[in-house]
C-alpha cells in the first residue's frame, strides 16, 4: 500500500502515454485515408490537366449523398474538368447572383425567380456540354471505324486496336476509347466495357458501332468489310445531320429570342416608368400574372426546341 501513489502516477502517465499514441495514429491514419480517397476518385486532388481541386471538404462530403453521385456521373460524361464540390459551389454563387442582379435591376420579387432559372439554368448547362461533347464524339466515328478496320485488316486483336485508336484520336474519342483500353486491360469483358461507354455517350451511330464491334468479336465474323460499309454510312449520317443542323438554325434562334424579348421589355418598361415592376408584383393579381406569363414563355421556348430537334 505504501506504493500505492507511486503505482497511480505510473498509471496515470502510461494511459497518458498510450491516449497520445493512439490519437497520433488516429490522426495519420486518417489523413492517409483521405489521401488514399482523393487518389482513387476519378477526379483526384489535381485534375489532368494540373489544376488543383478547390472545396475538397465539401467535396468529400457531397459525393456521399445521392445528389452527389448523380452530379459526378453526369459531370464525367460533360468532360469538364471540374469536381462535383467545385460545381455545388459555383452554382450556389451564379444563383445567389442572379438574385441580387434581379432584385436590383427589376424588383424584389424577380430574386426568387431568377434564383430557379439560374438553378434550371445550371443543369441545363450540363446537358449542354453533354450534348456538345456527344455529337464530337459521333463526328469523329467514321474515323475511328476506319482505324479499327485498318488495324484489324493488319492483323491486329481488337483490344489492341481500340488501345491504338486511343493513342491516335484527339479527345473525347480518344478519352473515352483509353477508359476503354484500360477497363480491358484488367480483364473486363470487352461487351461491357463498350456498353458502359454507349451509357456515357448515347446516341444511334455509337450503337451500332459497338453493336458490330461485339457481334463480329463474339461470331468471329469478317470485321473488316463490316467496318468498312460502316465508315460509309457513318460518313454519310455525318453529312445529313451537318444539313438538318444548318436548315434549323433559325429555327433555333428564335427559340432563345423569344425569352429575351420578354425579358427586354420588362427591362424597357421599368426604364419608361421606374417602379413600375415594384407597384406590379406588390399585388398578388401582378405576381399571378408574372408567374403566368413566365409559364408562357417557358412552354413557348420547350415547344420551339421540340419542333427544331429531328432525329437523323
């Protein structure tokens, strides 16, 4: 008993000793694990390109939530070299910025408003560059059909002429077909490799090319003349949709003028009558009105894109 102090002192500091050690280690674990996340996501702490990724906390939060996984999917196949957590915080500003610009310039009730369009305008973006980034893809098929056709008629297996074609064809032919080449060179099933590219990037030219690549590999059937009356077609597609583009153009132009006209004319209204957009949307029969004619030509704007939009 008369070591009984002594014993608790040791004690005490060897728990000490031991909370410390175990804190230290919780703690250099814990950055590597974070390191070892940041290395593995598809996007890293550093883009490609060098750049490095802002918001990473916020960014490691997002990508665990439903909201997150959506937006990095639909980000991967836009091309964009940019994170999800960096897009969530963008998209906040643009909408937070909107809705100063429109309670300043219009009225208070236009803040709100301009928020949502900025919210529809953010995704509607994405779709954009999606769509963008596809019909770069289609252009540059009947040049990857031909590579393949002329690796394969000297010889070549098809893995190695998708990770040749990789190496030649400029981005995002050449991204998406080196995703590929790495996705077989880990044993994957070339079907599935190519299909989950057709996920990425739909459209019908893309089909049918993966569609030909599977069935000649799978039958063992002649690849080359099927590339090669493929190339034809591609290439003459190609041609038509250039002309169905051209001849919708105005089409398509007067879809976007619409709304800016009538975004112009409140602008010219509030300009002739300062206050007036306040004294309006102040009533609740003006606010009505507000929100119906913005329906108008929100319907207006739909309606004229789906007349310009022919699939060829």
């Amino acid at each position: 008993m008369t070591n009984l102090p002594l014993l608790t002192i040791g004690v005490t500091l060897l728990a000490g000793v031991t909370g410390v050690a175990g804190l230290h280690a919780y703690s250099g674990g814990k950055a590597d694990s974070d390191a070892l996340v940041d290395r593995l996501s598809r996007t890293g702490s550093v883009t490609e390109g060098g750049r490095h990724r802002r918001f990473r906390a916020i960014d490691r939060r997002l990508r665990k939530t439903a909201l997150g996984e959506k937006l990095e999917l639909k980000l991967a196949t836009t091309g964009l070299e940019i994170t999800p957590g960096e897009f969530f915080v963008y998209a906040i500003l643009a909408m937070a910025a909107l809705w100063m610009i429109a309670s300043s310039m219009l009225a208070s009730f236009f803040g709100p408003v301009a928020a949502l369009i900025g919210l529809w305008g953010t995704n509607a973006f994405l779709n954009w560059q999606r769509t963008k980034r596809t019909e770069r893809f289609i252009n540059q098929l009947p040049e990857l059909a031909r590579i393949l056709a002329n690796a394969t008629q000297a010889g070549l297996a098809l893995r190695t002429s998708i990770g040749m074609a990789a190496d030649e064809m400029e981005n995002p032919a050449g991204e998406e077909l080196a995703r590929v080449a790495r996705r077989l060179a880990v044993g994957e099933p070339l079907e599935d490799a190519l299909s989950e590219m057709t996920d990425r990037l739909p459209s019908r030219e893309l089909v049918v090319l993966v569609t030909t690549l599977v069935l000649s590999n799978r039958a063992g059937g002649t690849v080359v003349s099927s590339l090669r009356n493929l190339t034809e077609t591609l290439e003459e597609r190609k041609e038509t949709r250039r002309e169905v583009k051209t001849q919708l153009s105005q089409v398509t132009v007067t879809a976007y003028a619409v709304p800016i006209f009538g975004l112009g004319a409140m602008l010219l209204m509030n300009a002739v009558m300062p206050g007036a957009l306040d004294r309006m949307t102040g009533a609740f029969i003006g606010q009505v009105a507000v929100v119906i004619s913005i329906a108008l030509y929100t319907i207006g704007f739909i309606v004229i894109r789906r007349m310009s939009r022919i699939d060829v």
